[in-house]
C-alpha cells in the first residue's frame, strides 16, 4: 500500500444495530411476528367479515334466526335433542366461509364474527395497559432511584402497598368497585361499561413488577463513572437522566414490553371471564369462554376458539420476548454478531 493511500477504517457498529440484526436472524421472532400479524390482520378485518362475509350483527341476539345448510334450512337454536328434549342447542360450525362458520352461541350470535371482534377489545385492552404500565414504571423507576432518599422511601412504600396484594385479587377488587361506580379523576370520566377501565386497573397492578427492577438498575447506573462524571460537570438533572440514564435502561424497557402484553392480555380475559371487564354486548375473548361454558359438552368450539387464541398469541408474545431479550444480551449473541 503506498504512503498516500489513505488506510480502511473498521467502524464499529452501535449494540442498537447488532440487536437489530440479530433479531432479524433468530427464527423465534420471524414465527412469534407472523403468527401475531395474523392475529391482528383477523382483529381488523372483524367488521368487514361480520357486515359482508356473514351477514350479521355480532353484538345482537338471533334467538327465531334460520340458515340455509346444504340446501336444508335449520334453525340457529335447534330445540335440544337429549334428556327430556328441554331446551336449545345452538347450531354447530357449518365449516363455509359465511355465517356461522364457527357455530353459533346460547344467543344465536355468529361464534366467528364474535371472535373477531373479541380480538380487536383482548389486543387493545393489552396494548394499552401494557403502555400504561411501562411508562408509568420507567417514570417512578428513573425518579426513584434518581432522586433516592425521601422521594425513593416514598414511591418504594407506595410500590411495596401494591406489591402486597396478589396480582388478580386486587385486579378483581378494583373491578368490582369500579364496575358500579365508574371512575373520575379530574374532569376525565369512564363510566362503569367504559374499556378504559380495565386499561386502568391492569395497567396499574403490574407497576411493581416492572418498575422495582428498573428502579434497581437505576440505582447501580447512579454511581458509575459517566454519571458521576455528568454530575460533576453540573448538568442539569434532565439531562442526566434522558442523556445518561434512560438509554442504559431502555434494552430492560423492551423486553418487559412483549411480557407485559401477554400478562395483561391474560388478565383481561380473566376479568371478562368472571364478568367484571368488557361488559355485554361487548366481546372480548375472555367473555366469549364464559358464553360458552354451559355449551362445554355440546358445543365446544365456542369456548375452545377463544382459549386456543389466547393460549396462540401469549406464547407468540413470550417466544417473542425471548429473541428480544438475546438479540439485547451480548452474552447469547453469536460470537459474529459482537
């Protein structure tokens, strides 16, 4: 090489490329998006299926309906041929792309239609309260461990109060009392049938879980060198924390994301479940499980569907948070990626 040609450079690239990169490789996450990106392309598709594909009001009872099947029309609530022959039997999938493809439930409605809907209420539900958890756990987290002592002592109490209490007792106790009165602060108020409120009581029993281990690595952040070094050069606190801090802290903030979906989602289908979260004639997959819990011996796909959606998506969220979690670690990454 002669003297004036000018030397190649190796620039090393950011950990925010590499973690990129490596999430781009690894199979867990290519499987875990796809599966959640058809689950959410169903979720938005839901009033395109119910008003053009099968012909039906989900949220409204068909109890004298009529199908067409084969050229044979049958009654949606077939009179029930066992026992005594008391009672209906909603009709079972007719297995055609139109009305009922999944069957119907003990109030005539369209299963699939239903559980459609019932994905764009779970996922949204999810999402949201996830958010609320995280930003109200990044907020507490940075200025506890931050500020420390009387701020630190008073957020750490407040956090340890919730900590006390299991997470789906108190999530069922706020339900109940928020289900009857509603919820007011300031001039915002979410009447007793309003989603937000399940956003709100999720979003707020999980702080705890996820603001205690940032508030700790806050904590250890507070006493390197480059934050001692950005005191000492009389930075502003700010600065300290949104130039310093935060970016240390954010590859903990996304791999609680994916995990605090899927435990509010099942939270979420919990509350619906026992009918102190999405309220009739609302659908979301919890209260779908609980139409058909008396139909468990005669039409199972109604309650089955549902859980099978859940069980699909929660395990598509932690495989998900798997590959985040490694693609963030330099310890799991291939010894080419580092």
């Amino acid at each position: 090489m002669s003297i004036n040609e000018p030397a190649s450079v190796t620039l090393s690239e950011s950990p925010g490329k590499i973690a990129l990169r490596t999430l781009a490789r690894d199979r867990r996450s290519w499987i875990s998006l796809s599966i959640l990106g058809v689950i959410l392309l169903l979720a938005l598709i839901a009033p395109f299926y119910a008003s053009s594909i099968a012909h039906t009001d989900p949220f409204k009872s068909t109890l004298n309906a009529t199908i067409s099947v084969g050229g044979v029309t049958r009654q949606v609530l077939e009179p029930s041929t066992e026992g005594l022959g008391l009672g209906i039997t909603p009709i079972g999938p007719t297995g055609r792309p139109g009305a009922y493809f999944l069957g119907a439930d003990n109030q005539g409605r369209d299963v699939a239609a239903r559980l459609l809907y019932g994905a764009r209420n779970t996922l949204f539900i999810g999402v949201s309260a996830a958010l609320v958890t995280i930003l109200l756990s990044l907020l507490i987290g940075l200025i506890a461990g931050y500020r420390r002592g009387f701020v630190d002592s008073v957020l750490s109490r407040l956090l340890d109060v919730i900590w006390a209490f299991p997470v789906y007792l108190l999530s069922i106790s706020l339900s109940v009392v928020l289900l009857t009165s509603g919820l007011s602060l300031g001039f915002i108020h979410f009447g007793p049938g309003s989603i937000a409120l399940p956003i709100f009581i999720i979003g707020i029993v999980y702080i705890p879980y996820v603001a205690r281990p940032i508030r700790g690595q806050v904590l250890a952040l507070r006493e390197r060198e480059f934050v001692r070094a950005a005191v000492g050069s009389g930075a502003k606190h700010s600065t300290i924390i949104f130039r310093e801090i935060l970016p240390n802290v954010l590859p903990s903030v996304l791999v609680f994301i994916p995990i605090m979906f899927a435990l509010a989602m099942l939270t979420e289908s919990a509350l619906s479940f026992l009918s102190i979260g999405v309220q009739p004639p609302q659908a979301s997959w919890g209260t779908i499980i609980n139409d058909g819990l008396g139909l468990l011996y005669t039409r199972p796909i109604v309650a089955l569907a549902p859980g099978l959606l859940i069980v699909l998506t929660a395990a598509s969220l932690n495989l998900f948070g798997d590959a985040v979690r490694d693609g963030l670690d330099p310890k799991t990454r291939p010894r080419g990626d580092s």
